[in-house]
C-alpha cells in the first residue's frame, strides 16, 4: 500500500470466537439492522480491505466505517451495541403512574363527576403534561362520560402495564 492516502489505519485482526460471533449476528434473521450492518463493516475491515470501499460497497458513509472500527478496536464485540442516549432520565417511575391509572379508574374528585387533566395534576403534584402522556399512553378518556367505563378488574393496572410495558414519561 506504497500509494495509499490518507490517515494510516490500525490492523483489524479478529479472534476465531469474534469471527464467528460476527457472522452469526450478520446470518441472524431477528438482530436489528444497524447491529447487523456494524458486523458487516468490521467483517469487511478484518478481510483488508480500505474503509472507503467497505464504505461504497455497504452503502454507508466512510466516517461510519471509521467509528465503528475504531469501537471495535478500542472496546471488541461490546463496541459494537449502542450506548445509552443523551436526554433527561425519567422523573416517574412505573408506580407513581400505576396510582395515577389506579386514582384515575378508581376516585372521581369530591367536586366533579370524573377527573380532568388539571384536576388529576393538583391533586396528585405532576404537571398536567405529564398526566395527559399518562392518559394517552393508556388511552384513558374520564371526561367522555357516554363511552368511558371503568374497568371492575382489581388487575386491570397490572395487566395495562404488560401490554403497554414502559412509558415514555420524561418530565414532570
């Protein structure tokens, strides 16, 4: 490589184990995309080949050849799953929505006939944002009186939650 440009990249040498983990995840019909794509690219890089053709065959940019080779460098196999995302953490955890559900489906307030967002908020100490998310995420409807019906289920919280799993409630 007497007439290569560029900056010079360090050697890719893959293990017989991280090889063969490498073309599994790429065979696997159930791994997300991306993880697949990443084992294509360093599988590509360990065979010798430049990053700018690993990037035109594959079809990504040459700047993502380069970080996850340089992840999978610094760190091998782990580089290669995602990291956790930037952003604020949740405030609310799944039992103060439960009691929220719970307040909601089972108390009307003592000077209306079912609860609002607003009221819902003052009386629990959440914004009223973060009750409407809760209510949309649960399609919780107490002021449509005509359609809305509260479940008699005591489990109906429980089994709410292992449908709809982890809410997307950041703020408070």
């Amino acid at each position: 490589m007497a007439n290569a440009t560029g900056r010079p990249t360090a050697p890719l040498v893959l293990g017989l184990e991280e090889r063969e983990y490498l073309e599994r995840q790429v065979r696997r019909q159930r791994v997300a995309r991306s993880m697949s794509e990443r084992c294509r690219i360093i599988l590509r890089c360990a065979d010798g080949i430049a990053s700018k053709t690993v990037a035109a065959e594959l079809g990504v940019h040459e700047h993502t050849v380069g970080k996850w080779r340089r992840r999978f460098l610094k760190d091998r196999v782990e580089g290669l799953l995602d990291e956790a995302r930037p952003g604020r953490p949740r405030t609310i955890d799944d039992d103060q929505v439960a009691a929220v559900i719970e307040r909601t489906l089972r108390s009307t307030p003592s000077d209306a006939t079912h609860w609002s967002i607003r009221s819902m908020a003052g009386a629990t100490g959440f914004s009223h944002t973060t009750i409407r998310r809760i209510w949309t995420a649960f399609g919780l409807q107490p002021h449509r009186s005509e359609t809305f019906k509260l479940s008699s289920d005591p489990l109906f919280v429980d089994k709410v939650r292992d449908i709809v799993g982890a809410l997307p409630v950041a703020t408070q």
